[in-house]
C-alpha cells in the first residue's frame, strides 16, 4: 500500500510521504505557510474573511470565477480570466486550497515572479481547460491535442504526458507518485528546452530560438505569460462533495488513527482522499478488507481541515460491484447531484387526485378548441414525454396554416407550489441510456401533459401563416386545446418522406385516429418538410452554424438490460423537420416575452467562441493547410460543409474538424432580460438570431415552464409572473448548472454503456482518423463509434518511431517490426486525417478499455 495512507497517530492531518497531490508543486513550495514550534503545521492558508473578500472584489484585487480542475492531471486548475483571454492558472493542491471542481472560488493573483513563461508562438501547449461538458470527456481531450483539458504545463510536461497511458492518470494515484516527481524534475528543465509536440494550440516549432530563454518572468513581455493565482476563498460550493470510490484500511496497523479510520480513495482523482469513520464501513471490513476491493462505496466530504492533507467523508452507501451497470450509473448520479429519489407525498398532493382526469367545460370556454384539427406528434419510438405536436393545413389561398402545439405544463404546475419548488430544484430530466430521471411525476410526464394520441390534451400553441417558400405572413399564440390524431415515430415520418407516393397501410404505422386518414397525415408530414427545407436553408444563407457530433445509441438486452449493439445515432430529414418547427417557435416566444416583459423574460444566449482557443484552432487549421474563414458562424459553417470534397472519407475528415471546432465554443445560457444591461449579448452566436429561448419542452426542463407563465401573463390568460427579475435570474443560474450536470451524466452513461460493451462484445475492430499529432502518441477518432481515442508508440510493436514537422504539420513515422525475420521493417506515417485500424481491446480494469493500432497491411 502506498506510504500516503501512513498514519502519524498524533496527526489526524499530515501524513508522512505526502498527500494525494504526491508532491508539492513549484506553486504549492512557495506558498507553504511556515510552521511554528508547538503548533500543528498548517498545509492551507485559513480562508479570508467575508468583509476582505467583498473589498477586494469590488477593488478589483481579487478575481472570482469557476474552478476547473484537469481530469487528466489533477494538480493543474484553472480559472477563466475577466478579459476572457487566457485562463488564470492555479498550480497544485495547496494554492488550490481545499476547493473543488465547479466551485465559485475567488483567488489572489501571485506575484509575477510566480507567473508562468509561454512559448510565444502559441506552442504553450496547454494555457487553457476545457469545460468538460463543453465537451465529452473520453472526448475530452479529443481534439487536436489530447491535452485540451489543457493544463499548461511548461512543455516538457508534454513529453511526459505521452508517456504514461491515460489508465495511470485515472487510475493509480499510487503510481503517480513517481511520475510526478519526475514531472516536477521534468518541469524544471528550461522552458525553451525539449518540447515537440503539436496540437490545436500545439503550433510548435523546434527552433530553440524563437521563445524567450529567460526563465524569469519578471523580464518578459505579458503576452508570454500566463498569470497564476491562489485561491483565498470558496463563494460557493457549487461541487456536490460527493465521490464514488473505494475503501482502504490505513497502512499503519499500530496507530490509534487504524482502529478508527479507513481511507477512502475516490475514482475522481480532483477529488481528496478522506478518512472515514470504521464504525460506517461494513462490519467485517477489518478482518476481509479483500472482499471490498472491487466494491464502489460513496462518500460525501464533510470537512477538510487547513493542517491536514486528506479531507474527513462520511460514507453514504456502498453502491456494489465496479463494473456493473446500476451500481456505476447510481455513483454518477450521487456525484454530479442528480435527484432520482420518488416525489414526496407534499409534490403529488398537487396533482389531479380525481383519475381518469378529464378537461373543465370552464376550461374549455378559455381555449381554442383544435381537437378536430390533424395534429399528431413525431418522437423517438421509444419516447414517452410527448411535448410537442404539430399540425399543417392548406388554405384556400394556397398559404399554410402551420402549428406548434406545446404540452400547458404551467395549468398543472402552479407557481410556489410543493410540487414547482422541486420541479425547480431539478430544472431538468436526466436521460439515462437505460432510463430517464423525471423532472415531474410520471402522471405528469406520461399521462396528462403527454401528448398521446386519441387524448384531449391542454396545450399552448403558436400558429403561423405561412407560404410554401416558408415566409411567415401572420402569427398567432394561445391557449389551446387538441387531440393527436397519431403518435409516429421519426422513422414513420422519415419513411413518408422518403416515399411520397407510397400508400401506407395501417399494419405498417401506430394507430391513427378515425376522424383522419393516413394519406392526410402523410400529405401534412411532407408540407411541413417541404416548408422546413425552405426555413433550414434561409436560417443558414442568413449565418447559422451547425456542429453535429457522433452520437452514440445502444441496444440493450431485453431480460438483462446490457448493451448488445451500439451504433452511430442518424440525424435526418424528419428530425430536422421537427428541428425547424420547434426553433421557429422558440425565437417567436422570445420576441414575445421580450416585448410584453423587457426586466422579466427568460431568454437563452449563446456567447461567440473563446478568442484564445479560436486563435489557436486558426493557426492550427492554417499549419496543415486547411482553408476555413472564421469571421463569423455563418461562414466557419460553409468552410465546414464545402472543405471535404466527396470521397467516401469526407464525412470523416469533416467528423474531425467538427470536434475540433467544437472546442472553442461556449455553452449557451439562460439569464433574464432584466440583469443584463447590453442587449447585444442576448445574441445567440450558433443561430445568428437576436433572441431566443426555450418554450418547446416543458415536461423536461423548467426554464420552458418559467417561459409558459411568461407568455400567458403576456397574452393576459394569467396574472403576471411572480418572481422578481433577480429571482428569475438565479434560477437561470441553476437551470444552467443543472443542465451542464446532466450534459454531462448523459455522457458518462454512454461511457458506462460503450465500456461494458467492450468488455462484452470486444475486441472491436474499426477504421479511425487521426485528429492530432503528438511526439510519442497520436489521438483518433474511431469511426464506427464516434469515440475519441489516444494512441502511445511505446504499446505498439515497433522498432522505433520518429516525430518531425513536414512545412508546419505534425508528422510520426512508425517503424513496425517485421513479422517475418527476414523481411523489412515497414514504415507507417501518421499525420493528421491519416486512415488508420485500430482495435479497441477492454484492459482489466473496470470500464477501462485501449485503442491499438492494426499493423498496416
């Protein structure tokens, strides 16, 4: 076991052989506080006090922000800097101060001295993290550099990177001890010295005269610096202190601490080991620690005391075996604050007790009556919240009247109510790929909001005018009510539009209400088609972007619920049809609550790129000789879809540049009207349009329930919302964050999913494309599964393998060993867009799998 867990029994604090950071970082040196005889050596500085922080925020001496802290290297955080140029750099445990990642934190910027020296050519490989849910996390570092999780390290620390597998980094913080210490030898070297590797920021060159031999940072220029800072206190914890991992017994059988403790070791490595207490572990762990190696338990943080290196948890629960599906996928949800337990008896009191529910002659007179109407709904066939219907009917005029009917989810969910407080509470169901977490009680979800067919349902709706070229000549909202005529599936629709003189028989479509005939249905489907091609086109002639990433589907086995099969989730003309409909609705109801409530409307921005990141990833395009205009959405959207030519390889090459772009992209945001002062940051950079929300999903996310109220108050249906401006806005702020979680639990779970599907049905054999080039591994996108991988030269059978730069692009050639004794080696050349095999074997360890590269034929 490793030293780390030995116990000094007079220090519940500071073990001997350092902490879980293994070894102070060259930040965590300076900033150590001395220690004074006969009083216990503090690790981290005590917290500022609340007045400080106040001041020196508003005298502009520290700086506030979220905390992200490197998956891959957990020693390196960040936050984003106000100028929104270069992330701010936080290095190591101790000047990160006990925070976690995803908290508010408010830091001291260190003197500049401190700071870090950056190559000037942009070759500072790692000066900025990614959002992880920006992007996917086996994904993460996925895209040109696999270091886009982007710690900056001086580049050496590139070097070392490519040499340990990615499992050492996820899974032994044991190893880690040595690795790094060498880091830490390594990361001393000059910063001119060494580095060859590239990357999206990776730009590098070898010359060693280019960068700045000063390793002082006092004499060089800003633009070569990176400014690092420590944290002096926590606004909020935004992290939900929650951790899977596994229990240890200590090391030192002889101390006190032993009878008392046990080390739990989280999967997560941004998040501290903890002591927890014996007496919550189960009873026979002490004598057959053995029979909990492979047990996943969670813990929750509860404390973490300034002299001592490990935090003290309290273990919740023991969740089962790692590796398997339930345990694995309830960790996650624990970790990233999910509420998944049944809805209290308070919540479901709000519902409708008298069943079957049936609509109020009352509430009927309010509404226009639709039921008549051919309306229907297109879904998932595995979909049960139906939000959304629509319907299409040729005027006499030869115009359309086109509707959106949305489930009245505010008629049920009233404000301040037991069952809106938890509603608000989790902003938005989760989807699981073998379940979903609702946001409302099924009643709600399945039964009376849920658009089934045959139904009265309760809807708000926004009709249209509109012509056959798709130009809206007169808009209507209200209170409606409706009746589907049939719930097809995207397949059904796909079918009709792909064959449009086929009579469909009933035997191959889901029951269709008698008052409709198919061919009806059918003729609506293929308007709406045809209007929402003219719609899609001008919305991209008018300067949208679209980045579509791979999508990952399972199947799963009926009896035992494993994956069985997966594959690459297909985007076609009848979802974005649907697309269309629903992003016109929503830009319609953004003007809408806008106008009538200008402090009060719920809107959803979306900020252009990150200027840092689009910077590299322009020069990194320019290097290997790719053609893409940048200038706005509109056009990096046209560079994208014209740069690929039309062999069978373009999709892929253009799959990659996806990813890539998608990097230096922000996440969009709710906020309310009334908190933002300049209206051009209402802009939603991805659609080019001034305004835009969410209305189309009620039964999923509580920012379109907020919207519903807004709009009703708005046509005088209701009286005005109740929440002030600031009120809307912080539950804006957490519809974000419960959104970004649930982003990234969507992930995990496929990760989870495809993990087990490897272990399953592996090995899998694929062809891939290179995405970045390093100087002893490369990254590829494997094609049939959309997964990102990292491949090391040192785990393939080669006799050596050399890194150059051809012009400005990155290039490895491998030497494979011959198969034969006789024969020659046979060279590979890897550079980016390179087609290669791989196979992706599962390693042993729980949900960990490699990628290896299939000898070239």
């Amino acid at each position: 076991m490793n030293n780390s867990d030995r116990i000094n029994p007079r220090q519940l604090g500071t073990p001997r052989g350092g902490s879980y950071n293994a070894v102070p970082t060259s930040g965590d040196r300076k900033n150590r506080n001395k220690p004074t005889r006969g009083r216990k050596k503090s690790i981290f500085e005590a917290y500022m006090s609340k007045e400080d922080v106040s001041a020196g925020l508003k005298r502009g001496e520290l700086i506030q922000g979220p905390l992200r802290i490197n998956p891959k290297k957990y020693h390196e955080a960040f936050i984003p800097s106000p100028d929104g140029i270069r992330d701010i750099f936080i290095d190591g445990v101790v000047a990160r101060n006990r925070a976690l990642n995803g908290d508010i934190v408010v830091v001291k910027l260190l003197p500049k001295e401190q700071w870090k020296v950056i190559k000037p050519d942009g070759s500072d490989k790692e000066t900025e993290a990614a959002h992880e849910s920006d992007v996917p996390e086996d994904t993460l570092g996925t895209c040109v550099p696999r270091e886009t999780p982007q710690g900056d390290a001086k580049s050496p620390d590139v070097i070392i990177e490519a040499q340990f597998d990615d499992d050492d980094a996820e899974h032994g913080q044991d190893h880690l001890q040595d690795t790094l210490a060498d880091d830490i030898k390594k990361l001393s070297l000059d910063t001119g010295e060494k580095a060859k590797a590239v990357g999206i920021s990776g730009v590098h060159r070898m010359k060693q005269d280019d960068g700045p031999e000063v390793n002082d940072p006092r004499l060089l220029a800003d633009k070569f610096l990176q400014r690092t800072a420590k944290v002096v206190y926590i606004l909020e914890k935004k992290h939900s202190r929650a951790a899977t991992g596994f229990i240890k017994l200590l090391a030192d059988k002889n101390s006190e601490l032993f009878r008392r403790c046990a080390m739990f070791s989280p999967v997560d490595h941004r998040v501290p080991r903890a002591y927890v207490s014996l007496a919550d572990c189960p009873p026979d762990f002490v004598t057959r620690p053995e029979d909990y190696s492979n047990m996943l338990f969670i813990c929750r943080i509860v404390d973490w005391k300034e002299d001592s290196n490990f935090a003290t948890g309290q273990l919740a629960k023991s969740l089962g075996q790692a590796g398997e599906i339930e345990p694995e996928t309830e960790g996650i949800l624990m970790e990233y604050g999910v509420d998944f337990s049944e809805f209290s008896p308070e919540a479901l009191a709000c519902l409708p007790q008298s069943l079957p529910w049936v609509i109020s002659p009352g509430e009927l007179t309010k509404r226009r009556d639709l039921r008549k109407e051919c309306i229907f709904t297109i879904d998932p066939s595995t979909a049960k919240d139906l939000d959304d219907a629509l319907s299409c009917k040729q005027l006499p005029d030869g115009n359309f009247e086109v509707g959106v009917h949305i489930a009245d989810v505010s008629y049920f969910v009233l404000e301040e109510t037991a069952l809106d407080k938890v509603a608000s509470e989790r902003a938005t169901s989760v989807y699981l790929v073998q379940k979903v977490i609702p946001m409302l009680p099924k009643l709600l979800c399945e039964e009376l909001c849920s658009l089934n067919p045959m139904r009265d349902r309760l809807t708000f709706s926004v009709m249209w005018k509109v012509t056959p070229e798709g130009k809206i000549l007169d808009e209507w909202f209200g209170r409606t009510v409706i009746c589907s005529c049939v719930k097809l599936s995207y397949d059904h629709a796909q079918s009709m539009i792909e064959s449009p003189g086929k009579v469909f028989s009933p035997e191959e479509l889901p029951p269709v209400s008698p008052q409709h005939s198919i061919a009806e249905i059918q003729q609506a489907v293929l308007n709406l088609h045809r209007i929402a091609q003219h719609l899609r086109k001008q919305r991209f002639i008018d300067g949208a972007l679209r980045l579509d990433q791979l999508k990952l589907s399972f199947t799963l086995d009926q009896e035992s619920g494993m994956p069985q099969g997966c594959y690459i989730y297909q985007y076609r003309d009848s979802n974005k049809l649907v697309e269309e409909f629903m992003l016109l609705a929503n830009m319609a109801v953004a003007h809408q609550i806008y106008r009538s409530f200008p402090e009060q409307a719920l809107l959803r921005r979306h900020p252009p790129p990150q200027t840092k990141l689009l910077k590299d990833l322009m020069e990194f395009c320019n290097q290997v000789g790719l053609d893409i205009d940048f200038s706005s959405a509109g056009t990096l959207h046209k560079s994208l879809n014209e740069t690929f030519g039309t062999d069978k390889y373009s999709e892929a090459r253009k799959e990659v540049l996806t990813n890539m772009f998608s990097r230096p992209m922000q996440m969009a945001l709710y906020f309310c009207t009334g908190v933002l002062e300049d209206e051009t940051l209402f802009r939603h950079y991805a659609l080019n349009v001034p305004f835009y929300t969410h209305f189309t999903s009620p039964i999923r996310r509580y920012a379109d329930v907020i919207v519903h109220r807004l709009l009703s108050a708005s046509l005088g249906a209701s009286s005005p919302i109740k929440m002030e401006k600031e009120a809307i806005q912080r539950q804006a702020d957490h519809c974000n964050d419960r959104k970004m979680a649930s982003k990234r639990v969507q992930e995990l779970s496929a990760d989870l999913f495809f993990a087990i599907f490897v272990r399953e049905c592996g090995p899998l054999e694929s062809e891939a494309m290179v995405m970045g080039v390093l100087n002893e591994a490369f990254d590829v996108l494997v094609l049939k599964f959309g997964v990102q991988k990292r491949i090391y030269c040192n785990a393939l059978p080669l006799l050596g393998f050399h890194f150059q730069k051809v012009g400005r692009k990155p290039e490895l050639t491998l030497m494979w060993e011959p198969e034969e004794l006789e024969q020659e080696s046979v060279p590979q050349v890897i550079t980016i867009f390179t087609l290669v095999e791989v196979v992706l074997t599962s390693d042993g360890v729980p949900l960990k799998y490699s990628a290896l590269l299939k000898r070239p034929s």
